[in-house]
C-alpha cells in the first residue's frame, strides 16, 4: 500500500464528515496544534467541550 493511500484512508472520515462535525475537528486541531507549539501539557477536556457545545448550538 502506497504513503498515499495511507494518508487518504486516515482523511476519509474527516472529509467524508458532515460540515458541522469537519467544524469541531478543525477547531479542536487547531487547539492541539496550538497547545503542542506552546508545549502546554494542561488539560484540554474542558476546551474541547467548550468547543463542542459551541458548535452544536
């Protein structure tokens, strides 16, 4: 199996997702992405809750 297709098969659920849940994964990847920049170990529970319930609303 080609790097490719490999990649592809991790991105499928993301792109094949409805817009509002592609929403929350790129919120709460930007949060982490964030956190791993700034080398934060602090709880993220609570953000990614706070995210999810933002976008539900």
């Amino acid at each position: 199996m080609s790097q490719d297709a490999n990649i592809d098969d991790v991105h499928e659920p993301i792109t094949s997702a409805p817009p509002e849940i592609r929403q929350i994964i790129e919120r709460v990847w930007k949060l982490e992405k964030g956190r791993l920049d700034k080398k934060s170990n602090g709880p993220i529970n609570e953000d990614i809750l706070k995210i999810i319930k933002e976008e539900v609303r």
